[in-house]
C-alpha cells in the first residue's frame, strides 16, 4: 500500500474519532458547572483599563489634602 492511501484509511477512521473526541471534551469543558464566573471575568480583561486594577470600584478614594490638590 502507498502512504497516501494508508493515512487516508487512517483519518477516515481513528482520525475523525480522535477529532470528534477532542471536540467534544473542549465543549465539557467550557461548560462544566462554576465555569461562567472564571469564563466572563475573562471575556472582560480587553475591556478592562489598563491604569487601574480590577477592584478599582471598590477601593477607597486617595486622601488628598486641599494644599496638595492645589500644587
């Protein structure tokens, strides 16, 4: 037999297996339970400013006097 014909039985068999497999363990995985928090805090990291960290919302304002605003 060539080896061209030979990888072809190949793929036509265990490949498409192999893919199918690995496919299916990808969508498991993106949708296994306690996923959703992990997966939309890392949809928002392009959106996120770059300055500040995360919890910027939420941290206490810097204390500035009125002489050190001023100068």
């Amino acid at each position: 037999m060539e080896t061209y014909t030979i990888l072809r039985q190949f793929a036509d068999s265990w490949g498409l297996l192999a893919m199918f497999l690995f496919f299916g363990a990808v969508i498991l995985h993106t949708f296994r339970p306690g996923s959703g928090a992990k997966s939309k805090d890392i949809a928002q990291i392009p959106l996120r400013h770059v300055d500040h960290p995360d919890d910027v919302e939420n941290s206490p304002e810097p204390k500035t006097s009125k002489n050190e605003a001023g100068s």
